[in-house]
C-alpha cells in the first residue's frame, strides 16, 4: 500500500504561496527620535491587551473555586456600584 502525496503537496504549496503575515506581537514605531511618546503608545498597547494582566495570573496557581468567588465579589461590586449611582441620580 502506498502514500498518496498529491495531498501533502497540495497542502504545503498552498501554506507557502502568497505574502508572509505580520509578526505576531505589539510594534511600536520610534518618530523623530522621540522614545518617550514611543513608550506611552507602547504602555497603552500593553494595557489593552492584558499582557500584564495575563502575567500577574499566571505566576501563581489559582483553584478553579478562587477564580469563581473572584468573579462573583468583582460582580457583586459591580452590581452595587451600579445601584450606588442610581440611588444618588434619585436624590438630586
């Protein structure tokens, strides 16, 4: 019994044709020298990403049972923030 190849090579030819794709990862350009605006731009990327986010939880293991009362406190003073705003929007 023999490999059919036709399929492989298909494949593989299809992978390599046309333009490469970006670098995965946050790029930042340096104008004019400026370094400064080049790492606040660069900060906010980072933030809207949850890089650092990402990071602080993966340092240490958390139980699935943390995670959920995480979750349920963070909605919970959601939830009364939310109330808290319209109770003062009444009162005025």
């Amino acid at each position: 019994m023999g490999y059919n190849n036709n399929n492989f090579r298909k494949d593989r030819n299809d992978k390599h044709s046309g333009p490469k794709p970006a670098a995965p990862g946050l790029h930042v350009i340096v104008r004019n020298g400026d370094v400064g605006k080049a790492l606040r731009i660069f900060k906010k990327k980072v933030q809207e990403d949850g890089i650092l986010q990402e990071y602080k939880e993966r340092q240490h293991y958390e139980k699935p049972s943390e995670k959920r009362a995480k979750a349920k406190a963070a909605g919970r003073k959601r939830w009364l923030k939310t109330q808290e705003k319209l109770i003062t929007e009444r009162l005025y």
